[in-house]
C-alpha cells in the first residue's frame, strides 16, 4: 500500500465528509438520521465482540443474535 501525505489524507477526509453530505442531501437525509443509522449499522455488525456483562450494562438495547 503505498504512504500518503499528511496534506492528501486530509484532502481525503475532506472530500469523504463532502460527499457523504452531498449524498445525504441528494437522497433527503438529514444528519442526525445519518449518525442514528450509522450508529445502528455498528451495533448491529459489532455486538457479537461485546460479553454478556457488557450487554447487560446497555440493557434497554435489543442485540441481534
């Protein structure tokens, strides 16, 4: 994988945020919906790595199994 610049990762970064607004936009998406469905798509993808005590802490959230 070849290394880039600190200035070309931020250009990067720049342009991910800018596009994903576009988008957002294009399709009527407001933010906070984005967060809440961003947030959603990790629980979900990712609770399997979290223990039972873990999920037990955070119990009004239903976890997939």
């Amino acid at each position: 994988m070849a290394k880039i610049s600190k200035q070309d990762r931020e250009e990067i970064n720049a342009q991910k945020k800018e596009l994903a607004k576009y988008i957002m936009n294009k399709i009527g998406m407001k933010y906070n919906e984005f967060i809440e469905a961003a947030e959603a798509l990790l629980i979900n993808e990712y609770s399997g790595i979290l223990t039972t005590e873990e999920k037990q802490k955070f119990n009004k959230i239903i976890f997939a199994n």
